[in-house]
C-alpha cells in the first residue's frame, strides 16, 4: 500500500530530535543525574548524525564511523569523570538538586 523509503532526511530527524530532547532536559532538569542523562541523549544525537553523513554520503570511507567510536568513547569517560565528581559534591552537600551547587 504505502511504499515509502527512508532517506536521510528522516535519520536526521531522529538525530535532531535526541538533541533537543538533551537540551531541553539539561535546561530544565534539577537532578544531577538527569542532567548527565540529558547530556547523553545530546551524545546520542550527534553520533546518530555521524553515523548518517557516513553512511549515505561517502562509499568506502569509515571516517565517520571511526568518530562515532571515538565519540562513544569519549562520552563514556566524560559520564566517568562527571559521576566522579558529582560523588564528591554529595558527599559535601548531601543533595543531588543543582541549585545546593551555586558556589562552584
């Protein structure tokens, strides 16, 4: 019946929805935790973009993809460090709400 294909145009969507969704949550979130989610999702989006561009505009060529690796990689120990930290300001602080955080 409906024979639509998907093109680039919708993993972009998709990419670009993520990212929104990370900012806006990194915007209004008041939890620690859910802020380095929302950082996650921005993560998510950017890779997903990567993933796209190399897929449908160079043959042959795993540039793209190597960033994306090495984008997923460096989030994995941005997410580390920043749960490091975050652990060490609770220990402080005993709150995980942003606001207890304003003298940084």
């Amino acid at each position: 019946m409906f024979s639509t294909s998907i093109t680039i145009y919708h993993y972009l969507f998709i990419g670009l929805i993520l990212f929104l969704i990370g900012t806006i949550g990194s915007i209004i979130a008041k939890n620690v935790i859910k802020v380095l989610i929302a950082i996650e999702f921005m993560l998510t989006g950017i890779n997903v973009n990567l993933i796209t561009f190399a897929s449908y505009c160079s043959s042959g060529n795993f540039d793209g993809y190597v960033f994306a690796l090495f984008y997923v990689g460096i989030g994995a120990v941005e997410l580390a460090v920043a749960l490091y930290i975050f652990y060490l300001m609770y220990r402080k602080k005993e709150s995980d709400n942003i606001e207890s955080y304003s003298e940084l």
